[in-house]
C-alpha cells in the first residue's frame, strides 16, 4: 500500500484533517491540564492538611 493510498495520511494532507488533528491536539492538552490540575489541588490539601493538622477525610 502506497503512502497516498493510506486514508490516515490522505486525511492529514487536507486542510480538513490538519484542521481535526490541531483540534484533537487541543482537546489532549486541555485534557492533561485539568487532570495535572486536579492532582495539584489534591497535593495541596494533603500537605496543608498535614501542616495545619486538619483532619482529613474523617481520619
């Protein structure tokens, strides 16, 4: 199978398909983001928590 003949690479090489990997690219970004977001905001309250001896979740 030639390069051309594979949709994958067909779809990349239109301003279509560039335009849909650029928004997927996004969207994963966005995504890693919120999620290292999040993880820091746990990380916070676990050790403000501890420096302030909150009780934390009840324990």
């Amino acid at each position: 199978m030639k390069q051309s003949e594979d949709p994958i690479q067909a779809q990349a090489n239109t301003a279509e398909g560039k335009k849909n990997s650029l928004k997927a690219g996004r969207v994963g970004i966005a995504l890693i983001a919120i999620v290292g977001g999040v993880a820091f905001l746990l990380y916070l309250l676990i050790v403000l928590s501890g420096v302030l001896d909150l009780p934390l979740f009840g324990v």
